[in-house]
C-alpha cells in the first residue's frame, strides 16, 4: 500500500517539523511540512495531498483563505482536511461556516496518538465518501 | 393608584420635637406629594436606630446629632457606617455654618434647622433625599457595571491572545514529548513514567487556558425562553456515568408548573455540571444528592436581596434550582473565597479553581444569584436563582 500524502501548512516551525518526524516515524505517512499560508497552494499542487493539516492563524495570511484557494482548485475540492489550532472553535466557525464538510477542527495541543486516531478515520471517510 | 409608602425614622432624643416632626410628615397634604404617604418610626438613641436599621428597612432617616450616647458629627458618621445606602437628613438646634457644610461632606443628604422647618420644607427635604439617594446609587450601580463590563473585555483580549501564544508552545512539547516517549520505548519504567507526567502537565495548562477562555468569551450569550428543569435533566445525565461508579444516588423533585427562565442554555449547563460535579467529589462514596427546583418570592430579611448586586428585590419572583448533598460542610474560613478565581481545595487533583467563579460570572451575567451554603440539617446546598419570564 503507497503511503498518504499529507500537507502541513503551520507557521510554527518547531511544530511542524516535530509533526512531520513524528507522523513519518509511523511509518503509513509521507509528509510536507510548509510554514508560509501564501505557499499553500503552490505546495498543493506539486504535492498532490490526501490531507491537509492546517493552522487557521498564519502570520501571512488566514489559513482558511488559504484553503479555500486550494478547494477552489477542482483537483482538491474533496481533499481531507484537520484544522489544528490554538483558536477557540467557536471564533474559526463564525467566518466560514462553508469550510465544514469533510473538514475536521481540533484543538492545540494535542497528543499524536489522538491527532492519529482522527487522521485515519478522515482518510477512510473520504476514501468511502 | 399604587402608593408608595416611605418610611421615615425620626431619631431625636426631644420627645415634643420628634413628635411634631412626625405630625408634620403624617398630616401633609401638600399636591405635588399626594401620591405618597409616609410610615415615621421613632428611636431616642443612636444604638436604637442602628438596631431598627439593621432589622427593618428604612428609606430614609431624620438625625439629630446630639443624642444621650453620642454627639457631633460623630453620630452621623456611625449611622451613616452603619447604613451607608439610606440618606439622612440632619436636624439640629443651632444654626452653624461650618457644621452644615460638615454633615454634607459626611454623606448627609440635607441639614434642617429644629423649628424653623415648616410643613412644606420638610416634606420636600425628605423626599427629594431619598430621590437624590435613589439616583446616586442607580448612578454607582450603572458606573460599577461599566467597570465591570470593560474588565471581562480586557480579561477576554489577555485571554484570546494568552490562548494562542501558550497553546502552540505547548502543542510543541506535546509532540516532543511523543516523539521521546517512543525514542525511549523499552523497559525502562521510570521513563515512561517521567513522559506521562509530563504529559499530564501539558494537559493541565491546557485546562487553565481554555477555563481563562471560558470565563472571559461570556458577553455573547445566547438567551432563549428556557424551561430550566430540562436544562437539569441533561445537566444529570452527563455526570450520572460518575456517580453511578460511586453508588451516589440522585433524588430529584422538579416543580412542574415552573416558569420559564430566559438563559443561554449551554451556559447554564455548565453551571449545573459545575456543581453537581463539585457536590459529587466533595461526598464519600454512597452519599445522597437532590436537586430542586421551585420558584419563590423573594423574602425581605433573608440575605437575599437587599444588595444592588443581587439583581433582586424583596417580593420579586425568583425560579431557583438547589442542588444539595449529605456531604461535609464547607469549613467557614473557607466559604467567602470558593467563588474568588484561581481559589482551590483540589490542586493536587487538578482543581484549577476556575469553575465556580466561572459558574458565578455566568449567573451574574443572566441577572441572577448563586448562593452556597452549610445548611442547618447538614451537609451543603448550592441554589442558583433566576429571573423569570414576565
């Protein structure tokens, strides 16, 4: 089975990187780990992801602009996606209720085992959906 | 027409003045007050008067400096400790100019001179006093809820950005601290416990930051007509997996005619799942809880209701959910900071001592009143009361 592409789009760089160690350690992952939201797309595109794991506050820009350029894109317009960050959830629903969908919020911080648990079961609904 | 009935008490040690005072007040018929009446209660001493305020509610009091034991502007600075809400109007004999600026430095509302006040000063000093008092203290009541609302904003600002800049420094050690726990993966204990603990104490500040969001995102509530005895019959279904692990059993009496309340539903919960939680955990293990509700007149004389701060008067209708266990009471010295933040009896076991002065905020914030006491047939009740629909 060819490992899943994941895309990780956070301005944290030491979190990023330890995400990015952390998910290829286990071994069923391939991960790209970028801290610019205006390099979102771009990445997208040369790397063709199965998830997007996302952070909505980004110095250079709003990560949920960020991903509404790529869904606009027909080629990610159902490509999973975590929403991982600091933010109450309250305050990322109120702009972009649209964004739901097969879009996952969840809370920093938080343990791999669990961010795992949910990377898998967004996999498996997108490939069934 | 409704009259307003305005009890005066005339404290004068000089029987005949007192007397004629309250003579003057009782027979006014003068138009433009025609639509009051007033009620005059009389006291010799300033001990008395401190003893009828401190029992009955008075709105306004006619003070003679000189009494048999105390004199000066000391009698009215005593009183006016005593009862800093009520106005007075000063009375007395010689007519000194010094002193009148005096008494009204003191907080005294007015100063007569002894008879040289006919009918109609009089009526107008005593009610334009208590109209006066009235409008000052509607007046702090307004400036203290600015204060406070511009403090909750602040707090909110610190909170949001304490929020995001705590949580992505500890959303790094977590993942550091997976990353170590499988580097160091073997048969070595002591290490994985060191990893869980310092896991557990991640998840800890998590629990401060996100109870700092709680307590300060709670101008934006979303008020519905609400049935409150719903709102507990959820509240009791989320902790009942808890205290069925712990035999506690949940007797509970609603009153089915209850009026309905208007609250952010969700906010409410909270406050309910905060003390159930709370009696839960303060009870041995088989213990007994109830939870109540009924509405109720609020009582003159009981501790409710004379404050600003309690959004209640003596007479209204309250809807009131008691929550109460046969547990130990709560120790006295302790009882006046359970709702101050960051105050616990449970750090050791987490306790962040954020959740009653949450659950405080969030009743303040629906104009009601939470109140936890020892009760007398032991153990400790918890009753929020609400106000209800008009």
């Amino acid at each position: 089975m060819s490992k899943k592409k994941i895309l990780v789009i956070d301005d944290e760089v030491n979190f990023s990187n330890l995400l990015k160690i952390n998910l290829e350690d286990i071994g069923e992952y391939e991960v790209k780990a970028i801290y610019k939201g205006s390099e979102g797309y771009e990445a997208a595109r040369e790397f063709c992801p199965d998830m997007i794991i996302i952070d909505v506050v980004l110095k250079d820009a709003d990560g949920r602009d960020v991903l509404s350029l790529i869904k606009s894109d027909s080629q990610f317009q159902h490509v999973s996606v975590i929403i991982l960050s600091a933010v109450p959830l309250k305050q990322i629903l109120e702009k972009h209720p649209v964004l739901l969908g097969n879009t996952l919020i969840l809370s920093k911080p938080i343990t791999l085992a669990m961010l795992v648990e949910h990377i898998h079961q967004q996999l498996k609904k997108s490939e069934n959906g | 027409m409704q009259k307003n009935i305005i009890h005066v008490m005339v404290v004068e040690d000089d029987r005949d003045e007192a007397e004629l005072i309250g003579t003057l007040l009782t027979t006014a018929k003068i138009p433009e007050v025609s639509a009051e009446a007033f009620r005059v209660s009389y006291q010799t001493t300033l001990r008395g008067a401190m003893a009828e305020i401190a029992k009955e509610y008075v709105d306004v009091i006619l003070l003679d400096l000189n009494l048999p034991d105390s004199g000066g502007l000391d009698t009215l600075i005593k009183l006016r400790g005593e009862a800093p809400s009520i106005p007075i109007v000063v009375l007395t004999g010689a007519y000194d100019r010094k002193l009148a600026i005096d008494v009204l430095h003191r907080g005294a509302q007015d100063y007569l001179i002894k008879g040289k006040s006919d009918h109609q000063l009089l009526l107008r000093s005593v009610r334009y006093s208590v109209e006066r008092k009235r409008a000052e203290e509607e007046l702090k009541r307004i400036q203290t809820q600015l204060i406070q609302a511009e403090k909750m904003k602040s707090v909110g600002r610190l909170a949001a950005g304490a929020a995001h800049e705590v949580k992505n420094p500890l959303a790094i050690i977590m993942m550091g601290i997976d990353y170590l726990t499988r580097k160091f993966e073997g048969p070595d204990e002591k290490t994985k416990m060191i990893m869980q603990q310092m896991k557990d104490a991640v998840l800890r500040a998590d629990y401060v930051v996100k109870g700092l969001l709680n307590f300060s995102s709670l101008k934006d509530l979303d008020m519905k007509v609400t049935n409150l005895d719903e709102v507990l019959k959820e509240s009791i279904a989320l902790v009942r997996h808890a205290m069925e692990k712990r035999q506690i059993g949940i007797v509970t009496d609603f009153d089915p005619h209850l009026p309905m309340v208007k609250i952010d539903r969700s906010r409410i919960q909270q406050v309910f799942v905060n003390l159930l939680t709370n009696a839960e955990e303060s009870m041995p293990d088989g213990c007994q809880l109830t939870v109540k509700t009924y509405a109720k007149k609020v009582e003159s004389g009981s501790s409710v209701g004379y404050r600003t701060e309690d959004h209640f008067v003596p007479g209204q209708l309250s809807v009131v959910a008691e929550i109460s266990n046969t547990g130990p009471a709560i120790p006295e010295e302790i009882l006046e900071n359970i709702f101050d933040p960051f105050f616990t009896t449970k750090r050791e076991r987490g306790g962040t001592g954020l959740g009653l002065s949450v659950a405080k905020s969030i009743v303040d914030q629906h104009k009601g009143l939470i109140r936890i006491y020892n009760r007398e047939e032991g153990g400790v009740c918890a009753a929020v009361f609400l106000q209800p629909v008009d």
